[in-house]
C-alpha cells in the first residue's frame, strides 16, 4: 500500500498502514543537499503522540541532520 502523504514547507509526513495500525513519520531538513546524519526519534507511546517535540525544542538541529520522527503505536 503506498503511504499517504503531506508536505509543509520543509516537513513531510507519511502514515504507513503496518500490521493493521496506522503509524506516522515525518521527516524534516533544513535543505535536502549534501551528507547529512539521519536522527530518529522513535516514540513509543503509550500515551499522546511526540511528533511535534523537537521541532518545537530545538528546531536548529535541522541544520545539521535530517530528523526522523516516528511515532509508532
């Protein structure tokens, strides 16, 4: 199934149906050029989702990786 997705400026989110559970990523960079390191932050709940916390605490880490979120159920 392919994923379902959106783009905001610089972030892209994508659901993924896995065993049954919807489950979103999102992935956002400050430019899509050059070797960056990929940082996933993998939340696993229980409890409300974090996709938003390190865009909103530290969104300059942007600038020198490519930040994963999954927010796994």
């Amino acid at each position: 199934m392919a994923p379902m997705e959106e783009t905001i400026s610089r972030l892209q989110v994508q659901s993924y149906l896995i065993n049954g559970v919807r489950q979103y990523i999102s992935i956002s960079a400050s430019d899509t050029s050059g070797n960056k390191p990929v940082l996933l932050f993998l939340h696993g709940g229980p409890g409300s989702a974090n996709m938003s916390l390190i865009h909103t605490c530290c969104p300059e880490i942007e600038k020198y990786a490519v930040v994963v979120n999954w927010d796994q159920r």
